[in-house]
C-alpha cells in the first residue's frame, strides 16, 4: 500500500510508546495552540500566522465540515465499508466516528 495511504496503527509503534498528545489535522490549530501554551511559548498567534506563510502552494487550506461531509455523500456504502475495514483499528485509536457523515 503507497505509504501516504497506509493506516497508521501499522505505520508506527502507536501502542508502544507513551504518547502524551496526540494531534490531529482536523483540529491543527487548536492543537499547536494546547502544545505551544503547555510549554508557555509566548505570542502564540503570532507563531501560527508566521508558520502559515511556509505552506506549499497545493497545501488546501482547511475545509469546512459542510464541505467534508458533502464529498463523503458521494461515496457509495460498499467503499465505505471496505475503507472502514482497513481502517478499523486507526478509526477506534484515534475516536473517528464509523460513519464518516
């Protein structure tokens, strides 16, 4: 499987090493801002503005949830569930729901 694509709970020692956060791209900014106050980095919304502006070109900026849940409608059920079976363990370690919409 291209390594992009591959469920992360094969990817990486997850469950061997004793995380203390773990971030998620849905929720990027909240969760720099949780890392940075915790270790009292000061002017906290000065340092995301900056980092922002080394974002690639083809990065997409964030999609709405509106926007997310609409390009899940157009997947039929039977992709869904094998995506969900490949991705069974990635989707309860990391709390997705099962239904992506």
């Amino acid at each position: 499987m291209e390594p992009h694509y591959r469920p992360q709970s094969i990817s990486g020692a997850f469950c061997d090493l004793g995380y203390s956060f773990i971030g998620k791209t849905e929720t990027y900014v909240v969760d720099i801002n949780v890392i940075l106050q915790q270790y009292n980095v000061k002017d906290v919304p000065a340092i995301i503005a900056k980092a922002k502006q080394f974002r690639r070109p083809n990065e997409k900026k964030n999609i709405t949830l509106s926007s997310y849940l609409d390009r899940w409608k157009s997947v039929d059920q039977e992709t869904i569930m094998k995506l969900q079976k490949i991705y069974s363990v990635d989707i309860e370690m990391f709390g997705y729901p099962r239904q992506p919409y």
